[in-house]
C-alpha cells in the first residue's frame, strides 16, 4: 500500500528536488515516489501553494492558522523571525515591555565574568 505524504512533506521533497541536480527519475527513486505524483505535487503547490497540496479528504487548517498570509513572501518574512527570536533565546535575552510601553530585550541571567 502506498504512503501518503501530508502537506508539508511534499513541500519538502519538492524543495529538494528543485535544489538537487538529479533527475526526475533519480530523485524519485531514492525517496520511493513515482515520477508522476512528483510532477503532480509541483503543479499543485505552483497553483495553490501549500494548500493546493492537501488532500480533498483532508483539513489543511491543522497545518496552517486562521488569517495567516499564505503567500511565499510571508513565510520567508516568518522564517526571519523565528531565526532571529531563536538567536536572542540562545543569548539569553527575552522581550518585555518597559514603563513607557515599548519592547525591549533583557537578559534573562547575568552574564558570566569567569
């Protein structure tokens, strides 16, 4: 019985066809899908993005959160924010509000003078 990808799978494999130099068929081979569900999955995700890649069956809202602005463009503006939040959480530092109601970031522990 064939596996069944989620969303989010298929956009991983296209993305790594698209930066592999294999073929198709090479590329198929090695992570057991066939040529035609590859071709497939790449027309669907250029039309409807990752939407466009859920099953009929499926619900693709468990993936994606109301009022979220589906365009690439967005998701790489969130992925920037996420790598600089992780950057501040690994030094240590957290947001909080200050006294006249701006964010500024503190350190959560002193640092070290060993």
């Amino acid at each position: 019985m064939a596996k069944h990808f989620n969303p989010l799978e298929k956009e991983f494999l296209i993305h790594r066809y698209k930066s592999s130099r294999r073929t198709a068929k090479e590329f198929c081979v090695m992570n057991n899908i066939t040529e035609a569900s590859l071709k497939k999955w790449m027309k669907q995700y250029e039309e409807g993005g990752i939407e466009g890649l859920a099953r009929a069956d499926s619900e693709i809202q468990s993936i994606i959160p109301d009022g979220f602005d589906r365009t690439e463009e967005s998701y790489k503006r969130e992925i920037l924010k996420l790598r600089i939040e992780n950057e501040r959480l690994k030094k240590s530092y957290a947001v909080q509000m200050n006294s006249d109601g701006q964010m500024e970031y503190v350190r959560l522990k002193e640092k070290s003078l060993k």
